[in-house]
C-alpha cells in the first residue's frame, strides 16, 4: 500500500463512547449527550480522530438503545435533538468527527412500523418484519434468540410468529421488502445531511436471511439451535449494501464499520473491499470467541485464558488475508466485551498497567483502524463487585435463566464466575473520572453500580501520572498520526508457535518495524535479530534490556532495512 492511497479513516483512531455510561451532566444518574460534550477536551488530548457513539435514538432499553422506536429522535435520557446537534458542531470545532451506529436488522416492537405490522395481516407494513405461520403447533423453525430462548414470538392476535434474533422487542425487518429499504435509505440520509461522519451498522452481516428459513444444525441435547452459520452473510446482503452504498453512502465522505457476526474471509473481503463498492471495514469476531465454552450450549460463558498460540494465528490470518484488498477494524473492547486486560492480561495490582500497555501495543501496530472503547485507555477492569442483583444486561439475565435455571447446564456460582469473567455489563460500569463520589459519572444515583476500583483506576490520577496506561495509548495514537509505515507495512509473524511472546514486524520499502510483546508474567529472552541502530519508539518499561523480556513486556523498534 502506497503513502498517496491512504485515506482518512484508515489513518484514523477512534473512539467508542457508550453515552449511558459516559457522563451525566443532569443528576439522573445516565450519562448523555451534554455530558459528552463536556468531556470533548479528554478525546481531544487522547488524541483520537473519530467518536462512534452507541445509540441514542429513542427507545424502550429492552436492549440498551439497540431496539429503536424513532430513528430520527433523540431517547429524552440522553437529551435532545438541540443537544446532538450542539455536539456534533462542537466535535466538528475540535475536528473529531462522529460515527453514528446504525441498527437496521431490527427496530424496536414499539417502533411505528411494528405496531402497524402486527395490527392485522393486511396491514402494508406487515411485510416489513418477518411473519410465519406455526409449523405443526409449534414455531417455523428450531432458531434460538442470540439472547437465549426462541427466536420466535407467537402472536395471538394473527395467529402467526414474528422472527427476532435478539430479544422479542427487537423484530427482525425483512430487507427482502423494497419500501422497507427505501424507509431505511431515507432515513440515513436525513442523518448523512445533518453532518455525521458515518455509521457503524449493527449486525450488518444478518440482514438477509436464507432462503426458506431451514433449521440449524442442533448440538445434542438442545431445544434451539444457534442460527448464526444461517442468518449471518446471507444470499443477498452484498447486494443489499451495494444498494445502500449508491443510495446513500456515495452522497458524503463517511467512514462506515459493518458489525458483521459470522463473518469469514471472503465475505470481509467483500463487505470491505477497497474497491469501495460497499463498506470500508468490517469488526469480525473470531478473535473474541478463542475463549468460548468448549461446549456450544454454552457460547461465550466460560472462565478460561486464551491461547497464545492461537490468537496469534487468528489476527494474523486477518493481517494477511485482507492485505491489499480490504481493510480490518483493530479491537478488544467495545460495548459488548468483558474488559481486556481482566481476559487477555493481567488485572493484579502488579500487572495490570503493563499488561493493559502491553495489549495496546500488540493491537495499535498492526494494519487497520483501531477502536478504543472508553475506560480501555485507562485500564479499566472487569467489574467483580457486581453480584446477580446488580447486573442489567438482558444477555445475563437471559443467560442465566435458561443456562441455570431452565436447561440447568451449570450452577449459579459457575455461571456467576463466567459473568464476571465475559459479561457484557464488565464493559459497561460507569466511566472512572475521579476518585470522589460516583467516579464524577453523576451526581445522582448511577444506572449501573460503579466498578469498585475507580478510587484508585480514573481519569484525574491517569492524568497525574506521565507514566499511565492512558499516555501509552495517546502516543500509540501519535505514532499512528506521524508514521505512515503503521498504516501501510506488510504485516509478517515471527515464531508462530511461540506460545509467550507475541512478536510481528511491520514491512515497508525502507524501513520496517519490529514489535514485540510478552504475554506472560514471567522473565523471558528471544533472539530476534535487531540492528544496533534501532530506534525504540514506544515501550511499557523505563529502561531497555534488548532482547530480555520483563513480564508483560512490550516495544517497538523502527529501523532501516
Ligand atoms: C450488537 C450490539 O453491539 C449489541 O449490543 C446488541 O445487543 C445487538 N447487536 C443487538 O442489536
């Protein structure tokens, strides 16, 4: 890739803010939108280009913002549409731009559509969700809900079943309908012509469903089957996107992320191609399923450490693979992630900054666009003071009752420990400002119980410390801006089978760099050729001891070739 190709999303860092748990700046206890503009001066210094905001439309919260009842409303929890606008002006001033997520596989059932849809079988919108009649008394196919349960609802009054894959007030729209696309397209240009920088579409991947809607292979011992293998890259969802790129993405210069569930090579290379024809880049998601049960009943829910060996194989197949072609999305965390450096680091007091530096530094050199979900700068940890009364997130509460309770495949501690261990709710505890009340989320009563350790994990004690994770990732960040052999090398592994050190390079025509990066707590020594006049540009260590391997580790060298 040449320095004259590069365009702007792919040389940018950006920035996740959950707004529910960002910044209150009204005393309900729920971060919004005036609160993010407040803290405008913290993603400035940070460094980051771009801010994706999850939703704020209005909506019941069966899901946190993901079941949407307006998409052209502001959710009043979080402010007004004045607000937004105020926001979006205010980053634009600071030139931070905002990528908006976008979530179109399903609206909420108190969205106007749905309402209309499921008031009779001849209404004109009925054809906007998916509706089938019962198959001998019981549901059209064996899909589970990815929230647990069926992926059906009957309903009484039509005497038939709507199709949800999330929760049952998420209806799945049915993209086969042209008005239903037309709506959606016109919708997102009302968006595009507000400003916005972008959009990040929810599970992307799972808008075309398959043809006759056929059962999914079912692990013994089950009721439903997981339909991910079905739903996800379906017969027509390249053809979908290319629709809306020409209907709408073509009308700006947006940066757009696919969260695309499912995803495999070839269809990322076709979702992110760089001959633009659909999105820039997909998020994919087989690095964050390594550590998933053995057990597919199971999922995600277990308590394991990942391999090494295999997580080095993953990324790296994406490295190369999407090389030239298509482009990657680099991240750990985000809204639905248990913390990082609680899964893939070292949480103790003794490690975890230089563990969490050390995960930054693995991700941040390789080729992509980095996400940085909020809190990750600072370390923050997965959130062990959350007991069963505490948690919100409808996946563990779901979880749990049919894990637990209905299909009893563990007990409550095992299930407890895999929650704290994976739950979505570790990523979602109040952002960590100060050591004073409430962390200086709120004044009020926050909406999730705060993660214990923010007296001494915050932004205020991040900032005193030259020596923080957080001035780590803002000069990742730096380096990115100024280093354009970050954005463009061939990405080569080095030692695959290595099993405690992580080491790549990044290629260029006269330089190259060399990164690497101790998975372990314990002293190690490599013997990786460097030239003795390799310049260290970053490491989590003062001092350097060449090729001896402090616990958790991590540098990067630049040299000439
Ligand atoms: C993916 C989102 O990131 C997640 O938070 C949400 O629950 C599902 N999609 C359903 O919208």
């Amino acid at each position: 890739m040449t320095t004259s190709a590069i365009k702007w999303w792919q040389k940018a860092v950006v920035y996740q803010i959950y707004p529910r748990s960002f910044q209150d700046s009204n005393g309900d206890g729920i971060g919004d939108l005036k609160g993010i503009q407040e803290r405008l001066s913290y993603v400035s210094k940070l460094g980051a280009d771009v801010i994706w905001l999850n939703p704020i439309y209005q909506s019941p919260n069966k899901d946190n913002g993901y079941d949407i009842s307006d998409y052209q409303a502001i959710n009043p929890e979080f402010g007004t549409m004045q607000d937004f606008d105020d926001l979006l002006a205010a980053a634009h001033a600071r030139d931070i731009k905002i990528v908006m997520d976008l979530v179109v596989n399903h609206s909420s059932d108190q969205h106007k559509w749905f309402i209309e849809s499921r008031s009779s079988k001849d209404n004109d919108k009925r054809d906007f969700y998916i509706w089938r009649n019962p198959v001998d008394g019981h549901e059209p196919n064996n899909w589970s809900s990815f929230f647990s349960g069926s992926a059906w609802k009957f309903d009484e009054k039509s005497g038939q079943y709507y199709l949800h894959l999330f929760v049952e007030g998420q209806p799945d729209l049915n993209w086969k309908n042209d008005e239903l696309r037309d709506q959606v397209y016109q919708m997102m240009n009302w968006w595009v012509d507000k400003g916005i920088d972008g959009f990040r579409m929810d599970v992307i991947s799972m808008i075309s469903k398959p043809d006759g809607l056929p059962d999914a292979p079912l692990p013994a011992g089950n009721t439903y089957a997981n339909p991910v293998s079905l739903t996800a890259n379906g017969p027509h969802v390249h053809e979908y996107l290319r629709e809306m790129r020409q209907k709408v993405l073509n009308n700006a210069d947006l940066m757009t992320v696919g969260e695309t569930s499912g995803v495999d090579i070839e269809h990322a290379q076709k979702y992110a191609g760089i001959d633009g024809s659909e999105l820039n880049m997909v998020f994919q998601f087989e690095h964050m399923g390594l550590d998933d049960n053995p057990n597919p009943a199971l999922g995600k829910w277990d308590n394991q450490p990942v391999s090494l060996v295999k997580l080095k194989d993953n990324l790296s197949k994406w490295q190369t693979e999407l090389e030239g072609n298509s482009w990657n999305s680099l991240y750990w965390d985000n809204h639905d992630q248990p913390r990082i450096v609680s899964r893939f680091g070292n949480d103790s007091a003794e490690y975890r900054e230089v563990s969490a530096k050390m995960l930054a530094t693995l991700l941040h050199f390789m080729q992509g666009t980095p996400y940085i979900f909020q809190g990750e700068e600072l370390g923050m940890t997965n959130a062990y003071n959350l007991g069963w009364d505490d948690f919100d997130d409808i996946e563990i509460i779901n979880g749990r009752k049919f894990i637990v309770d209905k299909e009893k495949l563990v007990d409550n501690d095992t299930m407890l420990d895999y929650v704290h261990y994976k739950g979505r709710d570790n990523a979602r505890t109040p952002m960590q400002w100060t050591a004073g009340k409430n962390a200086g989320f709120t004044d009020g009563t926050p909406w999730l119980k705060l993660n214990d350790n923010f007296e001494t994990i915050n932004v205020t004690a991040a900032l005193a410390d030259d020596n923080s994770v957080f001035y780590h990732y803002q000069k990742l960040i730096q380096l990115r801006h100024d280093l354009d052999l970050i954005t463009t090398g061939h990405y080569e592994l080095i030692d695959p089978a290595d099993d405690q050190v992580y080491t790549y390079k990044r290629i260029g025509d006269d330089q190259e760099l060399l990164i690497i990066n101790n998975f372990t707590d314990q002293d190690l020594e490599r013997d990786y050729p460097v030239p003795a006049d390799a310049q260290l540009l970053i490491s989590n260590y003062q001092d350097d001891l060449g090729l001896k391997l402090r616990p958790y580790e991590a540098k990067a060298y630049l040299y000439n070739r």
